[in-house]
C-alpha cells in the first residue's frame, strides 16, 4: 500500500488495485479550481502507471462536496487570465480509470456536478442532492447539462433543475441518480468493494471498454461547459444572482425579480 498526502487531497493506493482519493476542506468540502487540479493530476498519475485500475473519490467529514464557496469568493472559477475552473474539470471526464463516488452527506451544486463526472454513485442514506442553481438565480455548471439527463433521463433532469429539490440517498438511488444504497455510515466501503469488483477484471479491457461506452462524453462536457459558463458569466452579473447568494447565505426564501 502507498499513500501520499497534502493539505487537501489524500491518495491511498491499495494491494487490491484500488485508489482512494480523499479531499478535505472543512467544513462543506468546497472545491477550488486547485482542488480540481489536483483531483485531475492524482487520476493522470495513476493511470500512468499499472498499480492502479480504479478510484474512489470520496471526502472528509459529514459533507461529500457543497460545491463552490458562495459565501467566500462568490464563484471560484480561476483568476482573470488563468485555468478556468472547467478546465481542469474536463480532465476529470478525460482520463481512463473507472470512478467511484462515495457520496456519504450533501453534493450540492457543483459538489453535484462532480459526483457525476464519476462512472458510479454509490451513496447512504444520509447523502443528499441537489442541483439548486435555479435557487440562486443561477445557470448549472460542471457539465450536469449532460450528466445528469443521462443518468435520470430528461423530464427527471428538468425537475431537479428546475426547482432545486433535494433528494436524499434512498429518493436517489430510486431515480437511478445513486448506483448503490448503503446501510448509514457505509457508502466508502460499499464504494471500494465496487472498484475492486471493477478491478479484479482484465484491465486492459476495462479501460477498452470504458473508452467505448464513454468516449463522447468529454467532447459533450466540454461543448456543455462552454455553454455553461457562458450563461452563468451572464446570470452573475443580474440582480436575481445578487439575491440568490444573499437569501441563501441568510437562509431564507429569494424574492426574485426578473432582473
């Protein structure tokens, strides 16, 4: 077994083929456009190698990922003239290592938009899901515009986007939007007894196979991203985002106006 470790991401590469990649930024998990990169970099290391032939992308604390940090630097999308915050997303859907996500508490907008760049979801019932970018008055991001009809179908995709409802992990796995339902506290071992599952098969062919059943998805993430952060350049500059960040940073319902 190795491992390796830095202030936000944790990698641990078993016997068993099967790496876990834990990041930590309490206490809701928020990414950052460095989170990412490092996410993406630990998935390009591994598959370099011949060690590693899946990957569990889990997280400290109660919190999978809350996405970006509305309270902070409002969206955390990169510096002017920097990487953009999609395009270290889009090497997360590029790489060729099967993913597991352990989803143990809330993926909350773009946290959702991460646990479905992975290849499985498996959650407890605890976990929750939301795409609330509607609630704020905003335009969804890290490619859901595709991930998510995907996975739940159209009209099921415009529900959720439309109105922002959470969902906890038994309403998700009954969508299809959770692969596996744990028992409370067990989505990380049930998430590794499935990559490992996936990894006790003929790699080169698992890799084969995933290239096949996957292979336009990067290109459909990157034309939705374009488009995504288009329209949320666009939205952030109307009043109704104003609101959508200031209700929720004091809990309470947006009076939106249209503007």
């Amino acid at each position: 077994m190795t491992e390796t470790a830095n202030a936000e991401l944790a990698v641990e590469l078993g016997d068993d083929y099967v790496a876990t990649l834990e990041f930590n930024r309490p206490p809701s998990n928020f990414f950052s456009v460095g989170l990412i990169q490092q996410i993406a970099d630990a998935c390009d290391e591994l598959a370099a190698g011949t060690s590693c032939r899946a990957i569990v992308l889990c997280s400290a604390g109660r919190i999978f990922c809350a996405g970006a940090d509305l309270g902070g630097d409002r969206y955390p999308t990169g510096v002017p003239g920097g990487r953009h915050l999609y395009d270290e997303a889009i090497r997360l859907f590029e790489q060729p290592l099967p993913i597991v996500a352990a989803v143990q508490g809330a993926a909350i907008g773009g946290g959702l938009g991460l646990a479905l760049a992975a290849d499985f979801r498996v959650a407890a019932p605890e976990a929750r899901f939301a795409a609330n970018f509607a609630l704020l008055g905003f335009h969804q991001g890290f490619a859901i515009s595709v991930t998510l009809p995907a996975i739940v179908g159209q009209q099921k995709a415009l529900d959720l986007l439309y109105t922002g409802r959470r969902l906890n992990g038994e309403q998700a796995h009954a969508i299809g939007l959770a692969d596996r339902l744990t028992e409370p506290g067990q989505a990380r071992a049930e998430a590794h007894a499935l990559a490992a599952e996936i990894a006790a098969s003929g790699p080169l062919a698992v890799r084969s196979i995933r290239e096949t059943m996957r292979s336009a998805l990067a290109d459909q993430a990157r034309t939705a991203m374009s488009r995504e952060r288009a329209e949320q350049d666009r939205l952030r500059q109307t009043a109704d985002w104003k609101e959508g960040v200031a209700a929720v940073n004091a809990r309470r319902p947006a009076n939106f106006t249209g503007r």
